[in-house]
C-alpha cells in the first residue's frame, strides 16, 4: 500500500503539525511524538525517506533551532561567571574522556565512535531545552541556569563533534576548518552589510535572512563533512556577538518569530529522522542498552550538575535537581550522533537503536517528573535534612 500525490503531502502535514500538539496533554513532547510518526508514516510508503520537501523542511527545521540557539548566548553573562563556566567546562571534558575509554572498552567502538557515542550520551539538547522550558515550571532563576549551562554544554560539544568528524581524514580537516575560520571572518560583514542597508528598506525581514543564511551555511557545513547544525550554529553565535546592534529594540520581537518558524518546521526534523529508523530496530538487545545507560548515566549527569552548583555557586543552593532535570534531554543531539554513526556504519545497529532509547528516555523524565510536582518538594526536604545536620554540628 502506498499513498500518492496530495493525499500524502495532507496526511503528513496535518498528522506532523496538529497531533504533536494534542499528545502534549499527555505529556509527550511534540519531538518524540513527530519520531515515531515517521517511524510509522514510512511502514506504509516508504518513499517517503527520500521524498525532498520533507528533506528540506527537516533542513530549515534544524537549522532554524541552531540558529536561535546561537543567538541566544550572551557572552555577557558568561564573562561574569567566566570561573564558574571554565570550572564546569573542564569538569564535562574530563568526563567526556573518562566516558569515551569506558564506551570503547565496553562496546569495543573506535576511538572515533566511542567519543561520538559520548557525545550523543552526554550533551543536553540547548534549543529543545529552551523550547520546552515553559512547560516545566521551575522558575526564572533556575531557568537561567538551565539554559546557561545547556548552551555552554552544547558549543563545546558542537566543537568536538566537528573535529571528530573529520579526524578519519587529515584533508578533510584542514579544509573544513579554513572553511569555517572563513565563515566566521564572513559572517559580521554580511550581517553588518544586511542591517545597515537592507533592512532599514525592508522591514521584518530579520528572520527570513537568518533563516536563509542558517541554511546557506548549514548544507555549506554538510557539504565539508560536518552536519547541518555547525553551519546554522555559527550563524547564531556570530549574530549573538553584536545582536544588540544589529537587533535594537526589535530584539524580542526578532526572537518570538524565529522561535515561532522553528516551532513549525523542526517536528518535520523529527518526522525524517524517525522515517530512518524502524520499530523492529528497538529489539532486546537494544532496550537493555539503552536502560543501561540510563541507570548508569542519568546519575552520573545529575550528581555532575548537582555538585558542581554547590560547590561552585554558594548562591544557587536551591534546587539543584531542578536544574539538573530540566538539562537531562538530549533528543537532537542523541539523533544527530545516532544519526551519523548509522551513516558511516560506525557502530552495530543495536548500540545505535540503544543509543535513541537512552534519548527518548532522557527526554521525557523533565517532562514525567516535573508533571508530579514532586522534584521540589523532595529538594527541600533534602535541604532540611541538610540544614538541621548542619546546626546539630
């Protein structure tokens, strides 16, 4: 059986765009819901893979979310908190290296794929965290901590994962690194050019650019042998760097449509991804992989954010579990590294499939937990216990 023509494209569009929404009542984030979607939509035409509009809207849909992930680091506020940030940066290296010797003495991976698989294991998902933020009720404060510490979390690993991508091929390399040294030497002049004397004649065009440069460097990026988000990523990031002077009083208002194009676009991300993965592929073996992970990582993420807003920040004693919670998602990155080390055949099928259960996972506990309304109310206990102790001694 096969669907065909317009009644494809309807099926899709309204199934892609209405339904996530709906399962959001039943506290299932709108990604997951838009993978296994497109697990399910290619069950019956499984052209639907290579079909290019939804190849193209899965392209603006996660070039869009880098870029606003991009934008949204204020270089401000980490040079006020550059200690803490270079603490806690260190700190995530060191356990990336500890995590990537355990993978591959464990799963017998490559250097290349243990470090990747680390990656997918370990780097919360900034953009889909702070998309999904407002849901999880926490608070101002703590919110700031959350996307401060997803960010930071996200450009280091971005980093890595270009130069592990390219590290089979010295070439390749040097060549996409020029690339990119290029790009962002590019990239103030385009932006200065664009808002100096393009869009004072044509207003409300700020996003439409943004969106079209994030794809230009994105399939530019692909093209050098890293992925789309690395282009899109450094088109934020330069845009971040001076935003105040290119954006003005408009700052919100430029903020609120991005964010409102990518709310559209990246489910059809999620749709293609899961149209590459099958159901079948989530067998035993898989599954007790993934829950391995997650009862041996989950902890170890939590305990790694907990301690280091104790012992770092004496102001944020709080709610650390909050915090560290919230920065358990990994959905976009666990897929894009899932992704790339199924393309490159650089890991057994069910490690991949183990590695995807471990993200869908991950990304439902904010959402489950938070639902409950029990994480804090566990905290304070926690810090009554602690501060009776402390007056006892």
């Amino acid at each position: 059986m096969s669907l065909s023509g317009e009644l494809k494209y309807l099926a899709i569009f309204s199934a892609v765009l209405i339904l996530p929404h709906i399962l959001l009542k039943l506290k299932i984030p709108s990604g997951i819901s838009a993978l296994l979607l497109g697990i399910s939509f290619v069950i019956i035409d499984p052209a639907i893979k290579t079909d290019q509009l939804f190849v193209f809207l899965s392209q603006l849909g996660i070039t869009s979310l880098f870029v606003f992930s991009g934008l949204e680091v204020d270089f401000k506020e980490f040079a006020e908190h550059k200690n803490y940030f270079l603490k806690y940066l260190t700190k995530t290296v060191l356990l990336l290296a500890i995590i990537t010797v355990a993978l591959y003495d464990f799963l017998n991976l490559d250097p290349q794929a243990s470090f990747l698989l680390a990656l997918g294991i370990f780097t919360p998902s900034a953009g889909f965290i702070i998309n999904s933020l407002h849901s999880y009720k926490i608070g101002t404060d703590m919110e700031y901590w959350v996307k401060s510490k997803a960010i930071s979390k996200e450009v280091i690993a971005i980093i890595f994962m270009f130069f592990a991508m390219q590290s089979g091929d010295l070439k390749k390399m040097v060549i996409s690194t020029c690339f990119f040294i290029i790009l962002f030497l590019i990239l103030p002049k385009v932006f200065k050019i664009f808002f100096k004397y393009i869009s004072p004649l044509t207003p409300n065009l700020e996003v439409p650019f943004l969106v079209s440069l994030s794809l230009i460097a994105g399939v530019l990026s692909k093209a050098m042998g890293a992925y789309y988000l690395v282009g899109a990523f450094a088109v934020g990031l330069i845009g971040a760097s001076f935003k105040k002077d290119i954006f003005k009083e408009d700052e919100e208002v430029v903020f609120k449509s991005l964010s409102s194009f990518f709310t559209v676009f990246l489910p059809f991300y999620f749709f293609m991804a899961g149209t590459k993965l099958s159901f079948s592929g989530f067998d035993k073996e898989a599954i007790t992989l993934g829950l391995l992970f997650v009862l041996i990582f989950v902890p170890i993420r939590m305990m790694a954010t907990n301690t280091s807003l104790r012992i770092m920040l004496s102001h944020v004693k709080t709610h650390p579990y909050s915090i560290s919670l919230s920065l358990m998602p990994t959905l976009i990155f666990g897929l894009v590294i899932a992704g790339v080390l199924k393309e490159r055949s650089l890991a057994q099928e069910y490690i991949v499939y183990g590695l995807i259960f471990y993200t869908l996972i991950t990304s439902l506990l904010p959402t489950v937990v938070f639902a409950t309304q029990k994480v804090m109310k566990i905290e304070d206990k926690i810090e009554d216990k602690i501060e009776e102790a402390s007056e006892h001694v």
